[in-house]
C-alpha cells in the first residue's frame, strides 16, 4: 500500500514538447468508440495496456506471446492505436486484444494515459504495460507482475540492466545508466533501468500520480510514484532488437536530452509538490 497520501521520428519528437490542440476531442472520440465497441466491459483483474502507433507486422507477434494468465489470475491485452497510418489496428483485434483507436497521432503518453484509464474504469485492479515493436519479452509479465500480485510492491519495473540486453546501440546503454544514476541521486531510490516499457502497477497508481508528459512520460510515472510514496522494486527482463519497423524516439541525443529535461522538470514538480502537502 502507498505510504503517504509524416516522418514518424519527427513527429514524434515534436509531440514531446506539447499537447496538440485536437487531442482532447480526439481522445474523447476514442473513449466513446471503445465503450460502443464493448458495451458492459468487465476487464480481467490485470490488463496489458499497449501503445502502437504504426506497428503492423510487430504488434501481432507481441499479443501472441502475452500469457492468458500470470501469477494465479486472468490477463486481457488493451491495445492504444495511436493514430496508425497502417493496420495496427485490425492486426490488433485479430489477435483477440480490446483495441482503441486514436484517429489522430497524440503522443505516447497520452496513448498510455488513455489505456490507464480504459484499464481502470473497466475493473483492472492490476496494469503491465509493455511496447508493441517486439523489443520486450511479455514472457517476462509474470515475474514483473508477481510483486505487486503478493503485495509486496506498489510499483514494479523490468530491468534490462538486471536482466539482459540486445540493443546494439552504445549511447542508450550509457544513457540507460546515466538516466538511473540521475534518479538515484535526485530521489534517493536506487533503481537500474527507467526507460523500461515492461512495468506492472496498481491500477491506483496512475490515477494518483501526476502525468502530462505526451512522448516522454515512463520517469515521470515512476518518479511521481516515489514522491508519492509507492514501494518501487525492480526485476529482471531480456530487451531485444526491434521485431519490424523503425523506432520513433528521434536521435539518441535528442532523446536523451529530452528525457533528461522530464526527469528533472518532474522531480522538481514533486518536491514543490511535497513542501505545499507539509505546510
């Protein structure tokens, strides 16, 4: 429990900044088509919520390999389609997966946020996300899963560090370090990978933590879990090549310099958030 209250890289790049103005009405669209889609929905006790934006011919092999069940209890996959230009999709509803669709590009936090959500007002008391591009093993959802199952986590992230990684990219291994390093010192909680996509949650968590991130939006989640007091372990899971497509983070440098300006915008939020709950 909590201890106290189009080129799709530069797209993609420019939506980290701010939110487009369509996004509320295209996300709202998305709301009311998915409880169209599903009338009377009643979500599995944990849902593997998946942001895709045009991830045909990876996504499918990703929801094949999501288990039915982990950890003693039923699993449902909710895929986000982020405004695909492609059959992300079809290729999701003919895996079987729950799929809502973004008739617009919004960013992927926004995805996730709206996958929360979805998760959340359909019943799941527990939520794993991880990414449809086939780079993480959902064979690693159970044990990423366990802790929170057994009450001993609120939070729980998939460590490549821990665990093992094929990225054959040396600047995001150092900046995968680098971005831990920074989090440690700033918060005091030790942790190795903060960019990972294969996380497990209380589904409470992402209704109390903060979030507006639109791209860069996995140290904003965890960091604001820890502000908030949730216990935060990690576990180890394999990280692969990237099963189909191409990548939409932009250049290394470019995203590491984003992703360090959310880490310390939204530590600094927290703990301006921290003093104003002890005055």
């Amino acid at each position: 429990m909590k201890a106290m209250p189009r080129s799709k890289t530069a797209g993609s790049a420019a939506s980290a900044k701010t939110l487009k103005p369509y996004v509320a009405s295209v996300r709202e669209e998305a709301i009311c088509d998915f409880a169209e889609r599903y009338p009377g929905l009643q979500f599995a006790p944990a849902v593997v919520v998946i942001a895709a934006y045009d991830e045909e011919g990876a996504v499918g092999g990703v929801l094949e390999a999501v288990p039915a069940e982990a950890c003693g209890i039923r699993l449902d996959t909710l895929v986000i389609d982020d405004g695909s230009s492609d059959e992300t999709t079809a290729e999701a509803l003919a895996r079987g997966a729950h799929v809502a669709t973004l008739r617009r590009n919004c960013g992927h936090g926004v995805a996730l946020r709206l996958g929360y959500q979805l998760a959340r007002d359909n019943g799941a008391q527990y939520i794993v996300t991880m990414d449809a591009d086939g780079e993480w093993d959902p064979a690693d959802i159970p044990g990423v899963l366990q802790p929170v199952v057994d009450g001993e986590a609120d939070f729980v992230i998939g460590s490549r560090v821990l665990g093992h990684d094929e990225g054959d990219d040396a600047v995001r291994r150092a900046g995968v370090r680098v971005f831990a390093l920074v989090i440690r010192l700033l918060t005091g909680v030790k942790v190795t990978d903060t960019s990972s996509a294969v996380r497990a949650m209380r589904s409470e968590v992402t209704s109390t933590v903060k979030q507006e991130q639109v791209q860069y939006q996995t140290s904003e989640l965890l960091i604001g879990a820890i502000g908030q007091g949730y216990r935060v372990v990690e576990r180890p899971v394999s990280h692969h090549l990237r099963a189909a497509g191409e990548s939409k983070k932009g250049t290394s440098i470019m995203y590491g310099w984003s992703y360090t300006r959310v880490i310390v915008k939204t530590w600094w939020r927290e703990k301006r958030a921290r003093r104003e709950r002890n005055v």
